[in-house]
C-alpha cells in the first residue's frame, strides 16, 4: 500500500503499548494496520500514558512513513 503522507506531516496516532528492551523505552503505536516503534525520552517516562501520541512523519522510506 503506498503511503501517502509527506515529510512534516503531523498526526495524532493510536498508542498501543509501551515496551522496555535493553533498559530503553519505546513507544508502539499503529498507523495502517503496522506498528511503529518510538524511543522515549527520559522526561516522558514520568508523563502520564495517552490513548494518543502525536507523532511526526521524518520521512518515508519504501512507501512506509518513519515517525519521529
């Protein structure tokens, strides 16, 4: 499926999970059925857990949006 999204688009993406491996924090969330995987910064570890993130398109890459 090819992704029509842009590099700066902004959008508000379900928040499926929080995962820890190798002591680093990831935020997983889903846009068009795939999981996407962010790191956390420290100073969000201690905000408290949306049902949202706002997320940011860094670029695409294979038709498949990397978010930061």
């Amino acid at each position: 499926m090819k992704s029509n999204l842009q590099k700066g688009t902004v959008l508000e993406l379900p928040l499926k999970e929080i995962r820890t491996e190798n002591k680093k924090s990831y935020y997983i969330v889903t846009h068009e059925n795939r999981e996407h995987a962010l790191i956390m910064f420290d100073f969000q570890k201690e905000d408290p857990i949306k049902d949202t993130l706002r997320c940011v398109v860094k670029e695409v890459k294979d038709d498949i949006p990397v978010f930061v």
